[in-house]
C-alpha cells in the first residue's frame, strides 16, 4: 500500500492517505495527478463546497484514469472526515471538512481477447497496440478509431463515422473483447468556399491566397495548408476552416471561412552591444495589409558601431512590399530597397539598391527566392581611392529550416545557401558571389539541458579582381557573427601599409555546449575561428585566426538575452577580452 500525507495551513483540507494497492510508482503518480481531491488540499481558498465537488468528481476522474492504463474492475472510494463523499447529499455540505482519504483498488490488470476494427482504407493497418494480448488500455481503443477514421479521411472519405462499438468486459478472464466498425461514407470532392466573417482583404486575394482547390478529391492536409497559408500572411489573428455538415449533390462538400483580421500596424526594435563594435541599434515598422491584399510593408532602420573601435557610425534604411500569391498560391512577389552608410575602419561605402523578385514556399521547411537587383556603391579606402559601382544583380537563395525554435534551437538543422551572378553595367567586370550558412543542434541528457550545436559558413566570390569590388562584395572575419574574441572585420588581405580588404574567400566555424542550470539560466562554452583568402575558391593558403569563452543565458520566454564574454586564441589579429550582448542565441 501507498501512503501520502501533506501537512498544509488549518484552513485547508488535509490529505490523510492516499493509498492505492499497487507496487507501481508510475500508477500511483498518474492517480495522484488525475485527483482533484489532490488539488484541493493545495489550495487554502479551497470551501467546504469545492472540496465536496472535488471528491464526488474524482469518482468518475480516476475510474477514467484506471480505464486508461488498462483496469476496468477498480474500486476507488474517497472519504471526508470519514464519509463516503459520495453519501454526502449535495445540498447538505459540511460547514468544515478537515481531511480526506482516497483508497483505490485497481485490480487485474485487462488483456484485450478479440480486437477488430472494420473496415480499413485501402493500406491502413490499426496501431500496433491494439491485438488480442496486449494490455486493453482505453486509450488504445480511441487511437484505433481516430486512425482508422485519420485514414478514410486521408482517402477522400470526408464523412466517415463510427459505426459499431461492441465492447465486452469478461471480469472471470480479465479480458476485454472490443469489436468496431466504420462506415466510409462517400469519396467526397471539395465543392465550394464559403466566408462567414467580414475582413479588410478583399475576397478574391483571400482566395487566391488558400489556393481552395475546388472539384478535387477532399483532403484534411490540403485543409490545413490552406489555413497555413493564410496564417503566415500575418493579415489574420483567427483562421478557421469548418466542414459543412451536410454534402451537396454530387457528393461535394462545402468549407466554411471564419477570419479574424489582425491589427494592421505592428512596431519593433532591438539593441546589442559588444565592446569592440559598440551599440547597435535597431527598429521597424510594418502594416499587414497595406493596398487591401494581404500586402506586407517592412520598413527597418538600424544605427552600428554607436561608441565602438571600428570606425565611424554606420547607418542603414530599408524597405520591402510583400503581395502574397502575386504569381499564384505559395509564389509571392515583392520588391525591396534600400539605402546606406558604412564608416568602417579601413574603408567607408554608400550604396543604394532596388530590387524586385519573387519567393516561394515548398513547404513548411524549404522556401526559394529569386530577384533582379540594381546596386550603385561609392567606395574609398587608403589603397584604391575613390571607386564607384554600378551592377545589375541576380541573387537567388534556398533555406531550408528544421529547426525546432528560431531563437533557442535544441534539435534540427538549419541550412541557408545563396548566390548572387553579377555584372558591372559601369564596366565589363561579371562574376559570381555564393555564401552557405549550416546549423545543427542536438540535445543531450533526461531533459535534453545539454544542446551541442554547431556552425559552417563559407563564401566565395569569383569573376573579377580585388580592385573592381566594392567592399560588401568580399568577406571579412572576426566579431560576434564569425569570431567571437577577435576585433571586428580584423582578418582580410593585407594590402600593405596598414591597409586591409576583404578576401574573396571565406570559411568561418563555431561550436557550442549551452547547458540549461534552471528554467530561466543558462552557462554556453564556445569557441570559434575564421578564414579568410584573397583569391577565389580559396585558391592561395590565406590566414586563420580563432576565439574562445562562456556566455550566460536568461531565458525570458520568449528569446535568450545572451552575454558572452572571449578572448582570442590563435591568429594575430587581437588581443584582450570582448564582450557581446544581445537577444537570442548566437546562432
């Protein structure tokens, strides 16, 4: 026998006992959860009356609970102040009640005897549980019937129901003979989409956006992209999708559209700071739906190296229109552009960009964009002098996203590939640039409180020299996006005379063991290094350089604030301890 007792404040219920005839530890915690009896004596608000309605429902909670794991000849009683709570009439509460007991008898446990279920669609089979000899769990009997239901509505069988439930307790062999049967229904075809709720978007975008594929065979996955699709507009605060009840002629089936139209303005900003690159500052404003089609304005500003050693202040202004569906369901269109000012420490660029293309989603992992861009930069340094630019590019770029959170990964991976053909409409410089991003996470451990994860990135510009690209176009590394402890940008190709440029090559990696300490706390061991070569696809030997250090995570729900604190370990590029503050994990 189990035997629990709490001690609690006067003026709440105490648990005297709460004994259940079993030497499983797994039984009893299920039991003891299940118990709203249980709950109550955590509560010291709890009145004579709620504890009263607590017991009288904890009869039917814990048969339930019993049913569960397979035990259908169980015998619970709950006393209060020695009453059976059942005999206590409900209009005749105790004016106090002290102590309850609950006293559970689960008995044998039940094997299923005959196990049916038809029929099945065509290649569906029930769960593996649910055959003559294996523990008769209820749990099991209602995942046998939502799969064989899952699978006709997979096959088109919108209006599959349950048909036949015999189910047979014989307490003399404790078994448990289940029979069940479904009746199919008709193969149903989509027939039309119906909107019960007003919006701000207009119909024909609404429908163009879930793509509703009106005459096929009813699918409940093409359901749900439908609603996907209309959820990551960020037009809707509410998508719903509702069967109708009743086919129409022809054995087509009517779906019910209930919107709820998001607040059509959202604003935001952000801050990091290092010691070495100084404070960055950050901020956008966006409207949702801005010409009545779903349309998506971002418009973002952001100020770096506020009080750092990398030269001046560098200012950026951008902007991107996103139309949803512009070319067709999962294909959106948009354009961009976008205007700056880099003051870095060996060099200062002013660029201005125009862009049009368009995205589209494969799936809920993999999505591809492709554009036309016009770029004009105006670029000095030491070494070249004043040089400008102007190119027509054509960046194309493929994500594929398997991770679990966006801003504290533990599992999946991450995988970003970009290139960029170019031609120099100034001159007759063409060529290439390609950039990769991989990421992986795994976590280790009973609660998964170890992750290891780990960063590639590498990058390559071909087709043109040195001197005929503008500094955005070459790769640098050291700071908190490649090495962590090395100076900002302090790995290049030295020119001579204290003068640095970018490589045409790079490759930077990083790795992490983030160790959860409590909910909210976090310890991270990082090291990382980066190289970089003057000649494309790494054609000369080039130069590493590597940092290492801990951080510290406070997990705030919605996002890690990270401090991470490194110093170098190998290269000559730097020296002393940098520190980097910032919203989200390094990677």
């Amino acid at each position: 026998m189990f035997s629990v007792t709490a001690s609690v404040p006067a003026s709440a219920i105490e648990i005297g006992s709460f004994d259940v005839a079993t030497d499983d530890e797994d039984m009893r915690e299920t039991l003891m959860q299940a118990s709203l009896v249980v709950a109550a004596a955590d509560n010291e608000q709890a009145t004579p009356r709620e504890v009263l309605a607590a017991a009288t429902a904890d009869y039917a909670r814990l048969v339930r609970a019993l049913y569960a794991m397979g035990y259908y000849s169980g015998v619970v009683n709950i006393k209060l102040d020695g009453r059976e709570a059942s005999a206590i009439p409900t209009f005749q509460v105790p004016a106090s009640i002290g102590q309850a007991t609950v006293t559970i008898n689960p008995g044998p446990q039940f094997a299923l005897g005959v196990a049916q279920i038809a029929p099945l669609a065509p290649g569906d089979t029930p769960p593996a549980d649910f055959q003559p000899g294996q523990p008769a769990r209820s749990t099991v009997l209602q995942e046998t019937v939502d799969s064989g239901v899952s699978g006709w509505r997979n096959a088109g069988h919108a209006k599959v129901a349950l048909s036949q439930q015999n189910v047979t307790a014989n307490h003399a062999q404790n078994t448990l003979s289940v029979r069940l049967g479904l009746a199919p229904g008709p193969r149903v075809t989509f027939g039309k989409l119906v909107r019960t709720s007003d919006s701000d978007v207009r119909a024909e975008r609404i429908a163009r956006i879930a793509g509703f594929p009106e005459g096929t065979v009813f699918s409940p996955a093409e359901l749900e992209t439908m609603a996907k699709r209309l959820r990551r507009t960020g037009a809707f605060s509410s998508v719903s999708l509702t069967e109708a009840d009743v086919l129409r002629n022809g054995d087509t089936l009517d779906v019910e559209l209930a919107l709820v139209d998001e607040k059509p303005r959202r604003f935001g900003f952000g801050a990091e700071i290092s010691s070495f690159e100084g404070l960055t500052l950050s901020s956008f404003w966006m409207h949702r739906n801005l010409l009545g089609g779903a349309e998506r304005l971002r418009i973002e500003g952001e100020m770096s190296g506020i009080g750092g050693q990398t030269g001046g202040i560098d200012y950026n202004l951008s902007g991107r229109l996103n139309s949803p569906a512009f070319f067709g369901t999962d294909t959106d269109g948009f354009v961009y552009g976008s205007i700056s000012d880099e003051d870095e420490e060996f060099y200062n660029q002013q660029e201005a960009l125009f862009g049009a293309g368009a995205s589209r989603i494969f799936s809920d992992h993999l999505q591809a964009e492709a554009a036309l861009e016009l770029r004009y930069v105006k670029a000095t340094d030491d070494f070249y002098g004043e040089r400008t630019f102007f190119f027509l590019n054509a960046p194309v770029s493929a994500t594929l996203d398997h991770r679990d959170d966006v801003l504290n990964p533990t599992t999946g991976y991450y995988l970003k590939a970009e290139a960029m053909p170019f031609v120099r409409l100034d001159d007759s410089d063409l060529g290439l640039r390609f950039y990769a991003d991989g990421r992986i996470f795994r976590s280790v451990g009973e609660a998964d409180n170890v992750v290891f994860a780990g960063r590639v990135q590498i990058g390559s510009t071909v087709g043109a020299d040195l001197a005929n690209l503008p500094p955005d176009f070459l790769f640098y590394s050291g700071g908190g996006g490649t090495v962590r402890g090395q100076p900002y940008q302090s790995l290049g190709v030295d020119l001579g005379g204290g003068t640095l440029s970018g490589g045409k090559s790079f490759v930077g990696l990083s790795g992490e063991v983030r160790a959860s300490i409590t909910d909210t706390i976090g310890l991270v061991g990082f090291a990382d290094a980066g190289f970089v070569s003057a000649d494309s696809l790494f054609a000369d030997d080039g130069d590493w350089h590597a940092g290492a250090g801990v951080g510290l995570r406070y997990n705030t729900g919605i996002g890690p604030i990270r401090l991470d604190v490194a110093a170098p370990v190998g290269g000559d590029t730097g020296d002393g301890v940098q520190f980097y503050v910032g919203i989200g994990q390094s990677f």
